[in-house]
C-alpha cells in the first residue's frame, strides 16, 4: 500500500515522501481499516515539522483522522467486524491507503454520513464543543466572537454556537470568506485585525462573553480589550505562530478568565465526560443539525498539497484526502 511518510522533521515539509508499505497482521486489540477518507488538520503539520507537543517516534505515516471499513480484526476484537463503517484515528496513520489503530480509537460511522463527512468533523467539533460548552460555558443568547472563523475548528465553533443559541461573530481574512461566513449562521463578520470597537458597539459597550481564539498572537492581544466582564476567553491554539502572553492585572481589573482548550486531554482526564462529548457531537451530526464543511478535495498523491493549502490558509472549512 502506499501512505505519505515523515522520516525528518522539516518546516517546508519537503521531508515527506511517498512510500510503499506492507503492514503486519493486525495485533490482539487492533483493526485494520480501508482509508476511504482523511482530514488534514494542523497537527499534522506541525507533527511533519517536530513543532507539535505529541512527537511520533520517527518514521512514521502522516495523518491523525479518518474514515473507512474495516478489512481485518486482530485478537480480542469484538466490537467490529469486517465491512463495518468507522471513524477515528490517533496521532499519525491516516494519509494512506491502508490503517492499522487501536479498537478503542475507533467508533462507528452515524447512519446516513459519507465518509468524507465523518472523517471531517470529529477533530474540529470535538474542539469546539469542549471549548465552547465544557470550558467556556456558552449560554443562549450570549456574544460568541470566533476568530480564524473560516478554517476548520473556527467553522465548528460557528455552526455550533448557532446550534446553542449564541450571537456569532466572527472574524476572517477575505472577503470570499465573509461571503461564505454571512450564509452559515453569523450575524457579523469582521476583519482579523481592528475588529475591538465594532464589538463593543455590537454589543452596545459590553463587549463579547465568549471569545474563541485558534489564532494567538496580535489577535489574543486585541481580543483582551473586548471581552466583557465575567467573560471566557478560550485559548485554542496559536496559528499565528506567536504565542502571546498576558498581565494578571488585565484577567483581575476586567474581571475575565482566560481558558485553556485541549479536547483530546479533557477526555482523556475526564473519560466520562470524554464519552458524553463524543456522544453528542455524534448526534448532532445523525440529526443534521450541525453542517461540516469540506472545502477542498485530493486524492492521496495530492497530500502534500492539501497539507501546504491549509498552511497558507486557503480553505474554508475541511481539506479531505480520498486514497
């Protein structure tokens, strides 16, 4: 089979090769899955360039999620068989024709969505919810302020903060984006940079009670000087590249909190809580009521392309690889 293989890290990704693999029997506990769909996301990237706070041990196949069938079970197995439908994933192992990955990090496709569908939402929404409701505790008809809002954890915050009920606005880089943005369920669109007056005067001197912030950098500096009094300011990541820092001063006078996000090392600290998450992502996706976007589509040889698109910022929404 053929998958896209980081040997060295390197900030241009130019590491990255194709190779022909052979993969074992599948071991006691693990499944063997068709790729049918992949999902590029930036800790994809940032793993190919060694950046990322998880480092695969080198070599190893690029990609943290997917959708498929299963082909093969390997000892103690009872959960799957073959044929069946599923979606998940880990830290590497998706961009390739073939996967082999824990039962436990697999789940069952929800009836009625393709692959590229389910491949596509579970990273960006499982982000977005836990930030949203179990960190931010997001309330109906609260000021939802979603920066980065047209990449793919930006957009889930948006559609989800429509889902319960928020007032969405949300910053992005183009017009073509604002465009996009305006038919999915925002009331404002704003510029990256400069947007801190229109937010108080959006929310006529209160500021925005929630802010979620995938970007960091200038963007995080900006957002302190608009959020409101008791609001939640949600660190996401840092796609900027800058990783801003803070005063205490300025959390005590305007009487915020400033709020980690790591959805992954919530349930996995809270596995419960963790099930309840995936659990409802899950339903509102069988019930239709939220609406992953996928903005561009390659095929396993344009890999590297779909990787570089998402870098530069160039799509709305998901990057699908279809082997």
């Amino acid at each position: 089979m053929k998958a896209l293989v980081c040997r060295s890290n390197a900030d241009n990704l130019n590491a990255l090769q194709f190779e022909d693999m052979i993969l074992p029997a599948p071991g006691p506990d693990q499944v063997r899955i068709r790729v049918r769909a992949a999902s590029v996301n930036f800790p994809d990237i940032l793993m190919a360039q060694g950046k990322y706070q998880h480092r695969p041990e080198l070599p190893f196949v690029v990609g943290g999620e997917m959708a498929g069938d299963v082909i093969a079970v390997g000892e103690g197995v009872t959960r799957f068989k073959n044929g069946d439908r599923v979606v998940g994933g880990g830290f590497s192992g998706a961009f390739a024709e073939e996967a082999q990955i824990p039962a436990a990090s697999l789940r069952a496709i929800p009836d009625g969505v393709d692959f590229a569908t389910a491949a596509s939402f579970t990273t960006a929404y499982l982000t977005a919810y836990v930030a949203l409701m179990r960190r931010g505790e997001l309330a109906k008809d609260e000021w939802l302020l979603v920066h980065g809002a047209a990449g793919g954890v930006g957009l889930a915050a948006v559609d989800l903060g429509r889902v319960f009920g928020a007032h969405v606005i949300a910053t992005a880089s183009s017009e073509e984006k604002h465009n996009f943005l305006k038919g999915y369920g925002t009331e404002y669109t704003l510029p990256p940079f400069g947007f801190r007056e229109t937010v108080k005067e959006l929310t006529q001197g209160r500021g925005a009670d929630v802010i979620y912030d995938p970007v960091g950098g200038d963007v995080f500096d900006e957002s302190v000087r608009c959020i409101a009094f008791n609001g939640r300011l949600l660190v996401v990541g840092f796609t900027s590249g800058r990783i801003p820092t803070i005063a205490a001063n300025m959390p005590l006078i305007k009487g915020f909190s400033v709020v980690g996000v790591r959805a992954g090392e919530y349930g996995r600290k809270f596995p419960e809580k963790g099930r309840e998450n995936i659990a409802t992502i899950d339903r509102l996706l069988a019930e239709k009521k939220i609406r992953p976007h996928i903005g561009a589509r390659f095929p396993l040889s344009g890999a590297l392309d779909a990787m570089r698109m998402l870098q530069d910022r160039k799509i709305i929404g998901k990057a699908v690889i279809e082997p």
